[in-house]
C-alpha cells in the first residue's frame, strides 16, 4: 500500500481491501503516520462477517476495504457497513476526522464508528483517565509457556506456585486448578522462574484473545487471593493481560471495580471502534478511558454486594455511578 501510494499522482485514489489491524497498536503506528503524511482517508468499508464475505479464501482476519486520496487535504470520512459482499444492507455514514483519529492521539489510532453520535465513553465527562492517571498498570503475562514448559507441572505440588491461564476463568469464577488446561495449573518456583511472577493478591486479569463473533471483546475476571491457601506467588500466562500496582495486587475493591467497569457494554462498544482483529493488546488498554481511582472502588464495592453480574445490571450502575 505505501509503495503504490508512493506511486500516484497527487489527487490519485488508492482502494485496497486490508486487514483492519493497522488500525491500532504500535506495530503499525510507522505505516498510520506514511498515510497522513502522504494521504487523506476518503471512505473505508466494514463488513459484519468476515467469513460471509471472504469465504472463498478462507480468510482468517476482520478486513476493510479503504480509499486513500494522495496529497489529497483531509476532510470528512465515509465509514460505510454491510453484513456480507453482497452489500444488500449498505449503511453510509459520514464523520469528521477527528472522530477517526481522536485529537492528541500520539499513537494515531484509527476509530471506525458504527454510529453517527459519540460512543458512551466517549460522550461522559467522568471518564477522562489513563491507567497511569490511576496508578494502575497494565501487564501481558509474563509467563509464556512454550519456553517455560520444563517448570510447568499439572498439579500444584511442592515447591510449585499456581499458574493461571485464561482457560481458568469463566465469567466472574476462578476455575482453579482445572482439568483439561493446555499445559499445567502450576509452575516451579525456582531461580529461572521466580522473575516472571507475581506476589499472591487480587488482580484483574483480562483475555488477550477472542474471535470476532464473540459477544464481547473484552472480558475481564478477578483474581482472589484466597483462591491459591496460601500460595505466595503467582503465574499468568501469556495470553492474559494483568492490571497491577507496580507488580503487587490491587485493593480489592478497585480490582472488582475495574473488572466491572471493563466488562459493561460502554466500554466494548467503544473498544471496538478502534479494534478491528481479535487481540487486546495491553498498548490498548493504557489507552483507554476510565472513571476515577474513587469511581472505580466506588464500582467495586457495588460489584462486591451483588449476588450476579449481569451485563444489564453493570451498564445500568455505570449511568448512575457517572450521573
């Protein structure tokens, strides 16, 4: 694409069918800045389904197709939507561009918005914070299994700390140990390992991975202390993203404010606008907006009393929490 951008006239279109994963994270942020430099994004096409539309070649990834205008002065963009390659259900929308690139953006991050008004995150005054605002970080596991699988063990047994994939967690439940996990629920505690844990507390832990039919992309548990006697230390897994203070636990009630707050329908909807592949990657989320440090305990202390957790109940209490 940059080479046949590089390639035109001034005023030549370019229209490309790509993966929609240059949008975001740093990988791509080199080749995000080559197109505003060089062009003015035009119109750029989703589909709901990729296998409806790309199922002759068994594409695997969510793509767009995007026109690029070279040296053109960069306006309004065209953010148009179909079910499939028929284009029977076509929706155009037009939106100013920085609703597509988000003023003081520094990594340029492309939003494709599915409607014409701001997204809920977008549009409450209460959400304005980073993580580091907070005093909050964010993590992807450290452990990564596959160069780690001599201290991996099935079984907690001694001299081992527990480990915790994302097949552990199911909804608001830690499912630990579990059968059936790829390699093992524990990990030995020893001078090759020690670097890559964590002290035992409460976390909030977030999926690195889903597929693009899920309901939600972004699906976050908690991690309690008491879950693991009395482990002092704790694996996670590589494909986990790990919400911490400097490496320790969280309070317990900002990590089950935080995981509530991730887990309402705002916060996906919004998350989606400008993530277009199956990845949240931890860039992503250092990104985001949140509520206050004092909203989110304020969350979890909510969240802490509820016998269930329903994606209603919690976009309902997000309303009332911001009002």
């Amino acid at each position: 694409m940059a080479l046949a951008l590089i390639l035109l006239e001034p005023g030549g279109q370019l229209f490309a069918i790509v993966p929609r994963s240059f949008c975001n994270g740093p990988y791509y942020r080199p080749f995000r800045e080559f197109v505003f430099q060089h062009a003015a994004i035009r119109h750029i096409h989703l589909f709901a389904s990729r296998r409806k539309a790309f199922k002759d070649d068994e594409v695997l990834q969510e793509n767009v197709i995007i026109r690029l205008e070279r040296s053109g002065a960069q306006g309004n963009v065209c953010v148009s939507h179909s079910a499939d390659d028929s284009f029977t259900d076509l929706t155009v929308q037009e939106h100013a561009f920085d609703r597509i690139v988000l003023p003081g953006d520094g990594e340029q991050f492309i939003h494709l918005p599915t409607s014409i008004g701001q997204c809920v995150i977008e549009s409450l005054s209460g959400i304005r914070f980073v993580l580091d605002d907070l005093g909050i970080a964010v993590s992807t596991g450290p452990v990564v299994d596959f160069r780690l699988k001599e201290h991996i063990v099935p079984t907690l047994i001694k001299g081992a700390v527990p480990l915790l994939y994302p097949g552990h967690f199911a909804g608001n439940v830690t499912q630990w140990p579990k059968d059936g996990v790829k390699r093992g629920n524990a990990i030995k505690l020893n001078g090759d390992t020690r670097k890559w844990l964590y002290p035992n507390g409460f976390y909030t832990v977030a999926r690195r991975f889903s597929s693009k039919e899920e309901r939600r992309r972004i699906v976050a548990s908690v991690v309690t202390p008491d879950t693991f006697g009395g482990a002092t230390m704790l694996g996670f897994e590589n494909h986990l993203n790990v919400f911490h203070e400097g490496k320790h636990g969280l309070p317990e009630d900002l990590a089950h404010g935080l995981a509530a707050f991730l887990n309402t329908t705002a916060v996906d909807e919004c998350f989606r606008r400008f993530n277009g592949h199956t990845q949240v990657n931890a860039t992503d989320l250092r990104l985001m907006k949140f509520p206050s440090r004092k909203a989110l305990i304020g969350l979890g202390k909510w969240a802490l009393r509820q016998d269930e957790l329903t994606p209603d109940r919690l976009d309902d209490r997000l309303g009332k929490l911001l009002e």
